[in-house]
C-alpha cells in the first residue's frame, strides 16, 4: 500500500520520523536457509543498546485480558500487548521500538492466503476470535477502512503555523515469477491492501534483494534501507512482504529548550543526555504507581509516555501497560500545567519475530510440513514462512517555530495545580492514532542518547 498526506511541509517540531519496515518471507522446496541472530535482539545504531543474550527466567510476565471486542483496532491493540509483553522474555536491559500495527496489517495480508488450521492459528494470535461476529465480518474490508481513516491524517494547523504530519503506510508484495498465484487472494492484496503484486526472480538474489530494499528506502524517506540481505533469497524463496510506516509529527507545542542533564539508568549507573524542557498545560494522570502524560501532535497523533515513580520501577509500568490500562488512564488525565523533562531521542530497534509469533500461537506456518498457504499460492505443504523481521527507529526532538505553544490548544480554564513529569530514569511509550485508539508504535527507553561530557 502506498498511502501518505503531505501539505504544507516547512519546519516540523517534535515527533519525527517514526519508522517502520517488516518483512516477512515464504519459502518453498530447498533454498538457502541461515541460522536465526538471537530473536528479538535489539540492534546498535544511533544510540548504544543493551543487549541481552538470552532470554530472563526472571520475569514475571502480566496478565493480558481475553474479553470480548468490537473493533479491528481494538484486535490490533490486542495482538501489540500480546507482542510486547512476548519481547519481555528477552529482558528489560534494553531499549525497544516496536510498530505492532504495522506487523498486524502485514499478517493479516499473509492470512488472506492461508487456509485450514494456518488460518485458524492466525485468527487465534491476531485476536480476531474475540471479534463479536466474527464470522459475518468482511475483516479485509475493515482493514481497508481503518487504513482509510490513517489515510487522512494530515495537517490541520493554522496556515501562519506551518506544521505538518505526514503518515505513510505502505506495503508490497514481492512473488516468485512463474508461481501459480491465487486470482481472489492477489485482488484482495491490491484492494484492499494497496499491496499489488511485484514479481521478481529470486534466483537472482542480489537483483530481488536491491528491489525490495529500494521501495523501503523509498516509503521511509531513506531513513531506513537494507531489511534483507541477498543470502536470504535463493531458488527456493515463494514471496517476500514487505510493509513500511512513516510518521513526521509536529507538537502542538514545542519544547522551548534544551538543557544536560542527568538520567539514571539504574540505581547504580547515571549518564549525560540531552532534556527538552517545557512548562506548559498538558493532560496529566496519576495512576497506580506512575504518571501518564499526553503529548498531541498535529493531525490526530499523540503520544503518552508513562513514567513509574521508580528508577526501578519499569515493571510495573510494563504490567499496566500490557493489562490495558491505556485507556483508562487517558479517561483519567486532567489538564494542568506541567514542567516537562524529556530525553531527546534518536533509538532503532531490529527484531527477527518469528520465535515470538510461534510462542504467541502461529505455529503451523513455519513449518514446512503443517503450513497452508493454499490460498495464495500453490498447494498445502508448497509454502510456508521462514523469516518475520522488523527495523523501527524513533526520533523525538524539540524542534519547531518559537511563538506558537499558547493559544493553539483548548485549554480548561479557572486554577489548576502544577505538575511536574521527569523522564529522568527508564519509561515506556505509546504513539496512537487518537480517533481510533489504533496504537501505531510502542516504546521502552532504558538507555537515551548519551551526551559527551565536555572537559573543563
């Protein structure tokens, strides 16, 4: 899919970009298999990342609630607590970026081609057996709409503010040239997806790979290009999805300065980073043993970071964030003015997924002898997944026009009590759609960018 809106772009503030790119790969009869990194391995680039070489037998994971649901939103926000609290078996040490809504769009174009109990594991790990109904639903045509209503996320400032927000979604579907591919499954792709078929020959891996890292370079604005290697492909890859998100936006109201300052990692270890400060009123909540602040952005974007009371406190931050709390805590929020620390940012997370689907109960389709893809391509037991990866990069800054912070929002007005919201110690978070509720990215920050301390 190739979706965008871009208007009046000149000099954006804040939240920007906030990137995506996954691919997942079929494979068929014998072609070049490597050995999986580590699974859910953070990935070093603009900013160190601690890693975690295996899994914690520690953790303690939180109870993640099984009600019935209305909407496909809600499904998506559903299957994202299911992946994030997945990722907490690989510790708490590191920084994470992790788009679920793209991954839940990617996987429900790799549904349309399953059949049998393939299918019925997608249904089960996407949540869409908790859809009231389910069965006389056209779920690829809710997809397409709640694609439409991110499709219209746009600018919607004063013309003599000059913000913008741009939203991209883009997918594609790469298939082997010559394969017997399925006409309902192709059309459904292309309509509602917006993923037409691109065939390439994967026996020229080099070739195939240069395409597909070329249309991801291209919908993430070159922020990120290379998600599959050559030594991926071969004569035996089927089809490789691919599925990138771009999000530029804008605060409503900027952050004024930026000043050192110090961030504790843990109880024993402090660095240097770059904090953005702002006074200004905000929604604030105080719930449990953490603080909920909301951040909106032009075009009906927001994000709410919630920071625990703790410097050791991120658990339970983790544990109210995967019980679906959300919500809630939003309903709870109260406009006040609020003195705000934030870490500047510039973090990128690289994931390989498909241990974490498995365990979360997409079994069959990795399996070579139990996958069904029939309705794609070809016959039962012809093709099957190999690889789920995904590179996210999230980049928050403070930029902006000077001037514009009062008078944009409406604020409640009579008295209001000062608040204070430090991220000065390891926090999570949410990056929304807010008229859907749809959660675009989720975040934990354990380690912000570090700022050279400069000799006296």
């Amino acid at each position: 899919m190739g979706m965008g809106h871009r208007n009046r772009r000149r000099s954006l503030s804040g939240l920007w970009p906030v990137l995506l790119a996954v691919v997942a790969m079929w494979g068929a009869g014998c072609g070049p298999r490597l050995q999986p990194t580590k699974d859910g391995q953070a990935a070093e680039n603009t900013a160190p990342v601690s890693r975690s070489d295996a899994a914690s037998p520690t953790i303690e994971l939180p109870e993640v609630g099984d009600e019935p649901i209305e909407t496909l939103a809600e499904a998506s926000n559903a299957f994202a607590l299911r992946l994030y609290a997945s990722l907490l078996r690989n510790g708490r040490e590191s920084n994470v970026i992790v788009s679920p809504t793209g991954l839940f769009f990617g996987l429900m174009m790799a549904r349309e081609g399953a059949g049998g109990r393939t299918r019925e594991q997608f249904d089960a790990v996407l949540q869409l057996t908790r859809l009231t109904d389910m069965a006389d639903r056209d779920l690829p045509g809710e997809c397409s709409e709640l694609l439409g209503k991110l499709r219209v996320v746009g600018d919607t400032a004063p013309l003599e503010v000059g913000e913008a927000t741009e939203l991209n979604v883009a997918n594609s579907l790469w298939g082997q040239q010559g394969l017997d591919w399925k006409d309902a499954f192709l059309k459904t792709l292309e309509h509602d997806f917006d993923g037409p078929l691109n065939e390439v020959n994967f026996a020229e891996a080099p070739a195939a790979a240069r395409a597909i890292n070329r249309w991801v370079a291209e919908r993430t604005r070159g922020r990120i290009g290379d998600v599959i290697s050559a030594d991926r492909l071969g004569p035996g890859t089927d089809m490789v999805l691919a599925y990138a998100v771009y999000l530029t936006a804008s605060w409503k109201g900027p952050f004024v300065r930026t000043e050192a300052e110090r961030f504790h990692v843990s109880e024993d270890e402090t660095i240097t980073v770059n904090m953005m400060r702002q006074k200004r009123q905000l929604r604030m909540a105080r719930v449990e043993k953490l603080k909920l602040l909301r951040q909106q952005c032009w075009g009906g974007i927001s994000a709410v970071f919630i920071l625990p009371d703790t410097i050791e406190g991120l658990a339970d931050a983790e544990a109210w964030l995967i019980s679906g709390k959300l919500n809630d805590g939003l309903k709870a929020s109260q406009t006040r003015e609020v003195d705000v620390h934030l870490p500047k940012l510039d973090l990128e997370s690289t994931f390989r997924l498909q241990d974490h689907l498995k365990a979360m109960g997409l079994v069959d389709a990795f399996d070579p002898g139990l996958a069904d893809f029939s309705h794609a391509v070809g016959r039962r037991g012809d093709t099957w997944m190999d690889m789920v990866s995904q590179v996210a990069r999230v980049k928050i800054e403070e930029k902006g026009l000077e001037g514009v912070t009062a008078g944009v929002l409406d604020f409640l007005h009579g008295p209001v009590d000062m608040g204070q919201f430090r991220a000065d110690h390891p926090y999570l978070f949410v990056i929304r759609h807010d008229e859907s509720g749809l959660i675009l990215f989720i975040g934990r920050v354990v380690r912000p960018n570090e700022v050279e301390e400069q000799s006296p």
